[in-house]
C-alpha cells in the first residue's frame, strides 16, 4: 500500500493485478477532514456519478445487465435520493449478479469440449472462448482479459480442482458439473467480501 501527497494530504494508492485504485476517502478529507464519508455519499447519489459507473461497466463489462442498473440510475438526483447502505448493497448486487455465474443445463455440461481451458471458461463464463469472441467480434484478447479480479481468483482454484478430479478418472462433463457448482459459490462468497468491503469504506 503506496502513499502519494496531493497539495498536503496523504491519498492511498493500492495496486491489483497491475492497476493503481486512489482512495475516494483520503482524496475528500481535502473538503472535510472530519467527515470525508459525507463528500463520498454526495459525489455518489449524483446521478452524472451513478451514469459513469453504469457507462464504465458497460464497455467494460459484457455480462453488464443494463435494465436492472437502470432501475436504481432512474433514481438518482432525486431530492429523495439517498446513497444508504442498502442503496449501496443494490450496487453491488447488480454487479454481483452480473459475476455470479448461471448454472449450466444438462446440455451445456454433456456438451465434449475441445480443451480444459473451454472446460474452465464454461464453468466460470458459461461460454467457450469461441463463443466470447463471437459475441464480442470488436474486442481484442480472449474472455479471461476482461475478468474481474474474483473471476481470475475463482478461476485459479477452479484450475487446481480439476487437476485433481482428472487424477481421480473423473469424467469431462462431472469435472464441468462440479466446478460449475464450487465456481458459483466461491463467486457469491467473493463478491459478498468485496461487497462488505465496499460498505465500511464508505462510512
């Protein structure tokens, strides 16, 4: 954890997988010192603030579902509007949601998949590498460029079980069954902790 001075105050920088994030909170004591949480709330609960966070997922993200994030933007710059805790969970739900993976059919498990890598990508993504770039023909890279951190630490035990379960003479299709199940709630559990993280910063 860094520390960069910006006009006299100390703003904490935190590096992950590469990309530098300032904290929100040490950057607002420069307008209230006492109560930075206070300049946090009210630079969130602007709707121009909650429109760039959906836009940044959007081209970001192309699992981003846009219709469930605005129902909580139509909300926002309302005199009522109120960035509350539980407004918060919302938030986070729908990011959430959207990295929680589905669980697959019958179908899509007994599928024969070409390589171990699809095996993973099907767990986690519920799509081959093919069918990530199919979809997405104006991006560059594969699917796994465009994981979120807890996707890519998901995705790092999900590649050690099924080592194991091949060691064990399992089958393709019960190795996908069973890292779709464990991907699902190593997923939810780490979102819920970034979830959770999120809220006390913001307090």
């Amino acid at each position: 954890m860094a520390k960069i001075d910006v006009q006299g105050k100390e703003i904490t920088v935190i590096t992950k997988a590469d990309e530098d994030y300032i904290s929100l909170t040490d950057i607002a004591k420069y307008k209230n010192n006492d109560a930075p949480a206070d300049i946090v709330k009210n630079w969130m609960r602007n709707r121009s603030t909650v429109e760039f966070l959906g836009l940044w997922e959007k081209l970001n993200n192309p699992n981003f579902k846009l219709v469930e994030f605005d129902q909580f933007k139509s909300e926002a710059g309302a005199n009522y509007f109120v960035l509350s805790p539980q407004k918060w969970i919302n938030v986070t739900d729908v990011i959430k949601e959207n990295l929680v993976p589905d669980e697959l059919s019958k179908q899509q498990i007994n599928n024969i998949y070409a390589s171990e890598a699809d095996v993973l990508n099907m767990a986690l993504f519920g799509k081959t590498a093919k069918g990530w770039r199919d979809a997405n023909p104006d991006k560059k890279g594969n699917i796994r460029d465009y994981a979120d951190i807890s996707q890519l630490v998901c995705l790092s035990n999900l590649e050690n079980l099924n080592a194991h379960f091949i060691n064990d003479g399992h089958s393709q299709c019960e190795r996908l069954g069973k890292l779709n199940k464990i991907a699902i709630q190593q997923m939810k559990l780490l979102t819920e902790d970034r979830s959770i993280k999120k809220l006390k910063g913001s307090r």
